[in-house]
C-alpha cells in the first residue's frame, strides 16, 4: 500500500499534476483525486492502485515501504537511477524559462 502523501510527492517529482497523472495511469482524474485525498493509506480498488503504481514504475519512480531500505526507514518515493522522463513531464529548462537546444 501506499500513502496519499507518497502519491503526491511522486507526483511532484515528475512535476505532474493530476490529469497527467491521471492519463498515464489510464484512471480518471476524479479517481486520482480521492486517492490523494485519502488520509493516511490511499484508498482504492486493487486495480486501480495496480495501475497507478505501474504508471509511476514506467516513468521511474520507486516507492518506498516502511521499513524498507533507506536513511530514516520511513515511507517515501524516490527516483530510479538513471530516471527516465516522464511522459508530459517538463524538463527543468521548461520549468526555469530557458530554451532547448535542437538537433
């Protein structure tokens, strides 16, 4: 399971909001809205949280258990290594107003 906490940091490191989110995980955005609403554990159908973790999965985010291997041994995302781009994600040159170069 995973916290409503972790989904929207996972999704801020995309730099994502919920209708990308939302198309990615093939969810709708109501859905993704009441799982980030939950209050603690996200509350969902088996599948739709399966579906939800396997879009995160593929655009290289990790979630992390309690418990798991980490500094504080606490619940949390992180980035894979190396992180691909996330589909619809805007890089930090978008992000900052600088320009990309093109080939």
């Amino acid at each position: 399971m995973i916290t409503a906490a972790q989904l929207r940091a996972a999704r801020a490191l995309l730099g994502i909001d919920q209708r990308r989110l939302a198309r990615l995980s093939r969810l709708s955005v109501p859905t993704i809205q009441r799982m980030e609403a939950s209050e603690t554990m996200v509350r969902g159908n088996v599948d739709s949280l399966v579906k939800l973790i396997a879009a995160f999965d593929a655009a290289g985010i990790e979630m992390i258990d309690e418990g798991a291997a980490s500094h504080s041994q606490g619940r949390g995302v992180r980035l894979k290594h190396p992180a691909p781009a996330a589909p619809g994600a805007r890089s930090d040159s978008k992000a900052s107003g600088g320009s990309r170069e093109r080939a």
